[in-house]
C-alpha cells in the first residue's frame, strides 16, 4: 500500500500512482514501467521485485509534476472490450504525439524569429548614424532611381575581357624579372672573375662601345668579354621594352580611371541637380569650406588691437608676373574666371577664391547675390568684367595695386575643397604708367600673406624662362626656408622640353637641386598653349596628351604624381585640409583669450553701457533724427506765421523803406505818392517778392530743423551722435529742392493783396499806424547811429569817457553843424542840395579853416536829411491817428494826407496773407519732403561703411566693434571645429 498526495503520476510512463488525497490504492509493480519499478526498489532498499515498495517510494511520486489523470493500462488479453480500450488509447497516444511536434515546431519558429531580431539589432547598432544626414537624401530617389538607366550604365562599365586586356602579362613579366635577376648575378659573377683575374676595373665609355680588357697571353679573357657585352646590350633593350610595356599599362588603366571618374562625376551631378520637388527650399546646413570661408572673410575685416594674427590656413599663390599663377588657379577652379592681358599686369589686388562642390559651376562675389553661370561664355565674360571693374575700383588714385582683398566663391561638380589667394605677380622693374612704390608694395602683400605660419605657398614658376631670372624663389625661401609649408609648381612644361637644350634641367627643377628653396612637393604642369580663348577642357586633354607622350615621363625624369593640374589640385587640398587640423583649435584659443581682454576693457570702462557696435549705435542715432523730424509736423500754425511775417520783413523792409516808401514820400504831392508807390510794388512783387518769400520759408524751416535737434540735444543724448546728426541735416537741406509750382500761385496772392488798399476798421487802421511807427522809429535809430558814427562823440563822451574826435570826424561835425543850419532855415528842403548850395557850405566852411570835399557834403546831407525826414515822418504819423475818419469818409481835399499809413498796412496785409500761405505750403508739402530726404539720408548713409565709420567714432565705438568681431570669429571657428569633428 502506498500512502500518497494528490494526484502523483510516473514521469516516464505516466500511469497513475495516486488520485485523490488521503486513498490509498495497491498498484502492482508488474504494472509499473520498468523505470518507475528501479525507482520504486532504489527508495524502497529493496532489491527484491517482490517487495512491497518502501515509504521513500511513496515520497519520490509525491514531488513528481501534477499532471491530468490518465486511466491504467488494460492488461493484455483481457477479453474484447479490453482490446478496444487498449486500442482507443494507443490512437490517443499518437494523436498526443504529434501534437508535441507542432508545439515544438511553434516553438522552434518562435525562438528563431526572437534569435533573428536579437541578431539584427545587433548589426543595426553596430552601423554609424546616418541621421543627421538624411536632409542630402532628396523625396525624389525611387523617381531617379527609374529614370536612371541602369543597363546604360552596366554596358558603360569595361567588360572582363576587356579588363583582361589591359593587365599586364603576368608571365611575360615574370620571365623578364628572372632575366633581370640572372642578368646581376652574371655581372656580379663576371665582376668577381675580372677582378681576380688581373685586378683591373670594366671601362664604360659614353658611345657604348665595348669594354676594354687587359688580355693575358691565350687572348681568353677578351673573347669572353666580348661575349658578355654582347649579351649585355641585348639585355638592355629588353629592360627598355618592359619599362616602356609598364608605361603603357599604367597610361591605359589612367584612361580607364578617367572615363570611370567622368561617368561617376556626371551621375553624380544628376542626383544633385534633381531638385524638383523643392530640395533647395529645405534648411541646407552650410558646407565646411563656406564656414571656413566665413571667417576668414571676417577675419580680413578685422583690425586687431591686441596684437591677434590671422594665423589660419590658406593657399597662397604667388610667383613672377606672367608665370602662369592665374591659369594654374583657373585650372584648379575649372574656369576662365580672370581677366587676362598680354604681358600687363592683370592681377591688381588680392583675390581670395573659395573653391566647393555643388551641383552647378557657379561663381558668387561674397558681397552680392548674382550668380555666373561658368558654363556660359556670357556669364564668364561678364564675371571677368566685374573682377577687373572691382580691382580698379579697390586701387586709389595714384597706386597701381591694392591690398584690398576680393572675395569669390566657386562652387562646381569634382572641385577639390580649399581657399586660395591669388597675389598680384611680383615685377623686378618698375615700368611707365606704374607708381614708383609698386614692387615694394607688391612685395610687402606677397609677404603679409606668406608669414601666416600657417599659409600654403604655392609657388609658380615659369618652365619657359632661364631658371636664374626668377624673383620668386628666392622671397618664398625667405618666408619658409624649410620648405614645410611650400609646393612647388613648375608652369609651361612644353615649352620648357621644346627649348631646352637639356631636358635634365627640368628633372633637376622638381627635384629641388636647381633653386635654393625647399619645398613639400614639386610639381609639373601644362596651363594651355597660350591662347586666352581656349576652353579649360581642351587644356586639360592637351596637358594629358603632352605628358603621355613626353619623354620627360617616358624616361624617368618626371613621376606621374608630379604631373598634371588634378594631381596637383588634390595635393595642395590634402595639404591645406591637414594644415587647418592641425591649426584651428590653437587658432580658437587665441581669439578666446583676445575676447576676455576686450571684455575686461569694457567692463572697466563702460560698467553701465550696453556693448552697442558701429551698426547698432547708427541705428539708435538714426530713430532719435527721425523723431526730430516728426516734431516738425507738431510746430503750431500760429509759430508759423509768426516767425515766417518776422522773417520776411526782415528780408524787404529795407528795400520797402529805401526803394518804394522814401522816393514817394519825398515827392511833396499826395497823387505822385500813390503812382510811384503802385509802380514800384508792381515791379517789386514781378521780379523779386516771391522769391524772396520762397527764400525766407526755406531758410525758417532749416532754422526750426536745426532748434529742435538742438533741443532734442539736451534731454539726455549721447554725444557720440553729434557729427552724425550734423551731417545728416547738412546733406538733407543740400538735397531738399523747394518746390517751384508753387511760385506763380504765390506771386498772383501777393499782387492781389498790395492792389487792395481798403482799410475797413478802426483797429486795422491803428495796426498799420503802430506798424508804421516801429518801423520809422528803428530806421531813424539807424540813421542817428550813422550820423554819430561820422561825427563821433559828443562833449559828455568826450568828457565822461575820455574819447576824442578823429580828424575826419572833426571836419564831418563841422559839415554837419553847417548843414543842420541850413535844414532849419528850409524846413521843406527836397532830398537833394543844389549846386550853388554846396558852394555855399563848403565857402562857409572854409572860412573856419575845414577843407571840405563837396562828395563829402553830399554824403553828409544825405544822412542829416533822412534824419530830418523820419522825425517829420513820425510826428506825421501821430496826427493820422485820428485820420481814419477822413479817411473813411474820402475826405480828398482834407488837410490830414495819410496816404503813407496806408501803405504800411498794405505791406502789412501782404506779410500776413505770404506767411499763411508759406505756412500751409510748409506743413502740407516742404516738412514731409523733408522728412523724405533725412529718411533717404539716412539710407545712404547707412550703406555707406566709410561714411558711418567717419561719423561715429571713439574708443568706445571701436571697442565694441571688435567685441562683435571676436565674438563672431570665435562662435564661427567653434562651429567649424564642431563639424570638422563630425566629417572625421
């Protein structure tokens, strides 16, 4: 009997032990499986089969898995129901069976799938992020890739035939090496025989003759040399044949590279140029070189006053004038950008090129937003024209180079990525029509571009001309006498062979034996045949086709590194990309400290003003002009024609006075008065009045520009914007032309209101007495100061201030004392003194011993009378006072003439009705004008770089700037560092 848990079942055959707790069941072990039976009797320690099982026995089934209960096992031949449950039961086992399998297929799939993915990710990770570049890959690539047509490309690729053909044969070759290697060891075995046998050298001689040997008696030794030289130069010619087989296998797979690099270089510009679903409107990050480009075009702005050196990378080109340094540029940039000349000088400033890939072959100035075409014969034309207008432009007068730098961008498929500087060439002879300053100048640019530690000299020298006239060489070893920042560049390679009667000379030049200097690297190119309207691709295939089949690469003398424009283009890039790597952090450092310097200075010196630069400081300036100008539009009407009637009377009175009221006045009659009164003003306000008028309310309007600026001074502006606003109002009012339309209307008004002599009231007419008056009484204190001015002082100044009379005024005083007696005897005296009369003054005065010329006696009198008139004048207008009644009445015959009163008040009708309408013209058309100018002053201004650093200036101002600079340079290199890091 076995006492077990719920539901304990055999693992191996899965017969039932036990059911339900607590009933027990007699299991025979005959129906056990042979497993659970071992079990049984190892728990049990019973060996004996027999036996009942040991309570262990029970234990062990217990632990077992509780599965479902499975009915026993039928016993054989138990009848035929029995056989057909044995039967069911095994049809259930199989069934069970093969359902296991599908789980371990489900399974198997599961964890394989699971394995699959694990696997996957792990790849995935294990590739670099290509994320941040996925703005290069355009919506338009499943279009491209259909539009492309791969079998095209697939047959453009070399078949392998073809690429059988151009290897080399591997078994000729082999042959021939063990030729070479059998051929040193005969000559060293040769060699060692010859030498023991009678201690001579082997002769060679120049012609190839045979060698001479010392013979012994049996004449062997001369046969057997024969023999060997023989064999010798048999062997030679195979050397020749194999060098010459491995030229030409290195010039077919050349070939084939091209065409590969040109197939790949047009594909390449489909997949750029294809923009049509808009990939030039997205964000485009800028490349590399725009951002180095950027701060060195900062950097050529930038003047530093803390001893801070451009040290930054850049290639510079320099060389002898006319050596071909603008064709080999043109040739790396991939067009005929330059402008050209036969022998002159073309080159007149600095011209910085940066060159880039893109999509199309175009050319941009930094400073503007056209863009030639370079593959358009126009668009070269028209960039070489604005280069060349652009150096003249940069050459003050009286210099014939600049060292002002032109930036110049170049972008195009398959151009290497760089900054180049072009140099003026340098001249050993001042010719006519150069200043006498030009070498000394073109050699202190050359220099300040070559002393940058940092800077690639590219040295260009002509092939053409004797070695020993080159000026160059000799400034470039100066500058760099290690040679580690120097590639050398040997210009005209063809007409070097050509006239060179020893073509080793040139071997010598790129080996660095024959100039003083050293260099990285040397190189030889072909530039064109000397024809400035040759395309840049008809040079390249010549310069191909002269190196292929020159002897100077034939025979050794060249390497085919150091040959052609391409190669020579990807040198000076790799060189100028390790340069900057190696330079631009130190270069970020520098300019860091420079900004902590500039930062402290202004810290210490201005705590409480914010850091406004040149611009911003012009913009400030600019705001307060503005607002000046608008405080005109708020000038009252009432101000207006105030200072407009002050100002205008100011300008005619003394024509009114001298020209119009005195000759009528002095006329006695009343009807004479009036005719020259109305003849005068006629002719008056015809030809001069409105002029006059236009002039008074031009100058009224720059006079009230100018006082509020002057008072807009005074509410806490800064000083620093004097000269500005000065300038700005200065140019404005040049600018600012009064409006002439308006002159005729003008003229019509004012004759209408001196036609009109109807004084209607009682108040118009005092107006005009009190006009009159102020004005009689300031012409009189004029006249009374003249006459004393002549006479000079009185008795009480005489006695009181210790003042004499000069001889002129002692006989002037008698004069006048003689005419003031003759005034009193003729009160009603005309303006003139006749004849006799001033014989009469004069005899009187020279009675007392006074000399007088009668010019002086008129002139005298003239003053004396004009005195006597206005006092007259003055006591005539208090009686008219009361003559308005007369007046209003038409009294004619009346004793009380007040005709002068109303001329007054038509003059002064008339300043009151100008002033109106100058006013009206002034606020609705001549202050908006006005303000129009500033604006476009201002404008101007703004544009101009000159004139803003003129206006603006200081310490203050200057440090800012450079604040701004060296933030902006420091941010920049920052940046490009940042992406230089990314691109390794």
């Amino acid at each position: 009997m076995l006492r077990v848990g719920s539901r304990a079942t055999c693992m191996a055959c899965r017969n039932l032990v036990s059911t339900n707790m607590g009933v027990r069941f007699r299991i025979p072990l005959q129906k056990l499986h042979p497993f659970s039976r071992a079990i049984h009797h190892r728990y049990s320690g019973n060996n004996n089969p027999q036996r009942p099982p040991h309570r262990a026995a029970a234990r062990y089934f217990t632990s077992m898995s509780r599965l479902p209960m499975r009915p026993p096992k039928p016993p054989p031949k138990s009848g035929g129901h029995g056989y057909q449950q044995q039967r069911n039961f095994w049809v259930a086992r199989l069934a069970a069976r093969l359902l296991k399998l599908r789980y371990i297929l489900l399974g198997t799939a599961v964890g394989g799938g699971y394995t699959a993915k694990k696997t996957y990710d792990e790849w995935k990770d294990m590739l670099p992020d290509f994320s941040e570049y996925n703005w290069v890959i355009p919506d338009f690539v499943w279009e491209l890739s259909e539009q492309i047509d791969l079998d095209k490309l697939a047959k453009a690729l070399p078949e392998m035939e073809e690429i059988a053909k151009l290897l080399p044969d591997f078994d000729k070759i082999g042959e021939n090496f063990t030729f070479l290697k059998g051929l040193l060891t005969s000559g060293v075995s040769l060699g060692s025989e010859v030498k023991g046998a009678s201690g001579l050298h082997l002769l060679l001689d120049t012609s190839g003759d045979p060698p001479l040997k010392a013979t012994d008696s049996s004449g062997a030794v001369t046969h057997e040399a024969g023999d060997k030289q023989y064999k010798k130069s048999s062997d030679k010619e195979k050397v020749d044949q194999l060098q010459e087989e491995l030229l030409r296998t290195q010039l077919r797979y050349q070939r084939m590279l091209e065409r590969l690099e040109k197939e790949n270089k047009e594909l390449r510009k489909v997949v750029l140029q294809k923009d049509d679903k808009g990939i030039h409107q997205r964000k485009v990050k800028k490349s590399l070189i725009d951002m180095y480009s950027e701060v060195l075009d900062i950097l050529s702005d930038y003047d530093a006053n803390y001893n801070t050196q451009d040290h930054l990378p850049r290639v510079v080109v320099v060389g002898d004038q006319s050596a071909g340094k603008t064709s080999v540029l043109e040739m790396i940039a991939q067009a005929r950008i330059f402008p050209r000349g036969s022998g002159e000088m073309m080159t007149r400033s600095p011209v910085k090129v940066t060159l880039s890939e893109g999509p199309h072959h175009v050319a941009l100035f930094k400073d503007s937003g056209r863009e030639f075409d370079l593959t358009k014969e126009e668009d070269l034309a028209a960039l070489r024209h604005e280069i060349e207008l652009r150096m003249r432009k940069s050459v003050k007068e009286g210099q014939t180079v600049s060292s002002e730098t032109i930036s110049l961008s170049v972008k195009g498929p398959g151009i290497q990525r760089m900054v180049l500087v072009d140099l003026p060439g340098v001249i050993s002879t001042v010719t006519t029509g150069m200043a006498t300053d030009t070498k000394e100048t073109i050699f202190s640019i050359s220099k300040a571009y070559m002393q940058n530690p940092n800077a690639i000299i590219l040295c260009i020298q002509d092939g053409s001309v004797d070695a020993e006239r080159s000026i160059v060489t000799d400034l470039v070893s100066q500058m760099d006498p290690q040679g580690k920042r120097t590639i050398f560049v040997l210009t005209k390679v063809d007409l070097a062979e050509k006239n060179l009667a020893s073509p080793s000379r040139i071997q010598q030049i790129v080996e660095g034996k024959l100039f003083p200097m050293k260099a990285l690297g040397y190189f030889a190119v072909v530039t064109g045949k000397g024809s400035s309207a040759e395309r840049i691709d008809s040079i390249k295939e010549y310069e191909e086709d002269f190196f292929q089949n020159s002897r100077l690469l034939r025979d050794g003398m060249l390497k085919a590194h150091q040959v052609t424009t391409k190669n020579l283009s990807l040198a000076v890039a790799d060189c100028f990309w390790k340069m900057v790597r190696e330079s631009v952090e130190q270069q970020a450092d520098v300019f860091k400290a420079s900004r902590f310097n500039l930062e402290t200075e202004w810290k210490n010196n201005y705590p409480r003003l914010r850091e406004l630069d040149r611009n911003e400081l012009y913009e400030k300036a600019k705001n307060e002009i503005l607002d000046e100008v608008i405080s005109l539009s708020q000038v009252t009407p009432q101000h207006w024609e105030s200072i407009l009637q002050k100002k205008l009377w100011e300008r005619v009175s003394t024509h009114v006075i001298e020209n119009i009221y005195l000759p009528a006045a002095q006329t006695m009659d009343s009807g004479t008065f009036n005719t020259t009164v109305d003849i005068k003003l006629k002719q008056w306000t015809d030809k001069q009045l409105p002029h006059k008028a236009l002039e008074v309310a031009w100058e009224t309007l720059q006079e009230e520009f100018a006082r509020f600026m002057a008072e807009y001074k005074g509410k806490d502006q800064d000083d620093i914007f004097d000269k500005l606003k000065e300038a700005v109002k200065d140019e404005s009012i040049k600018r600012h032309k009064w409006n002439e339309r308006a002159l005729d209307s003008l003229r019509v008004i004012q004759h209408n209101a001196l036609e009109d002599r109807s004084i209607t009231d009682k108040p118009q007419w005092d107006a005009a007495i009190q006009f009159m008056e102020e004005t009689l009484q300031s012409r009189l204190k004029d006249t009374e100061s003249v006459i004393r001015d002549m006479v000079g002082p009185d008795w009480k100044e005489r006695w009181l201030n210790w003042k004499n009379r000069t001889p002129d005024q002692h006989i002037r005083n008698e004069t006048k004392n003689e005419l003031d007696r003759l005034l009193k005897l003729h009160d009603e005296h005309t303006a003139y003194l006749a004849n006799d009369e001033v014989t009469t003054v004069r005899k009187n005065l020279e009675a007392r011993n006074v000399e007088v010329d009668p010019v002086l006696i008129k002139d005298t009198w003239h003053q004396l009378y004009r005195r006597h008139f206005l006092q007259k004048a003055l006591a005539h207008c208090s009686l008219c006072k009361r003559g308005f009644y007369y007046y209003q009445r038409h009294f004619v015959d009346s004793e009380l003439e007040c005709n002068d009163v109303v001329l007054f008040w038509r003059i002064q009708r008339m300043l009151v009705i100008t002033a109106n309408t100058l006013r009206q013209q002034l606020t609705n058309t001549e202050v908006r004008r006005l303000e129009k100018n500033v604006k476009e002053v201002l404008d101007d201004f703004g544009e101009d770089i000159e004139k803003k650093t003129q206006l603006i200036t200081g310490r203050r101002v200057q440090l800012a700037e450079d604040l701004k600079k060296v933030r902006e340079i420091q941010e920049k290199l920052e940046a490009f560092i940042e992406a230089l890091h990314k691109e390794k």
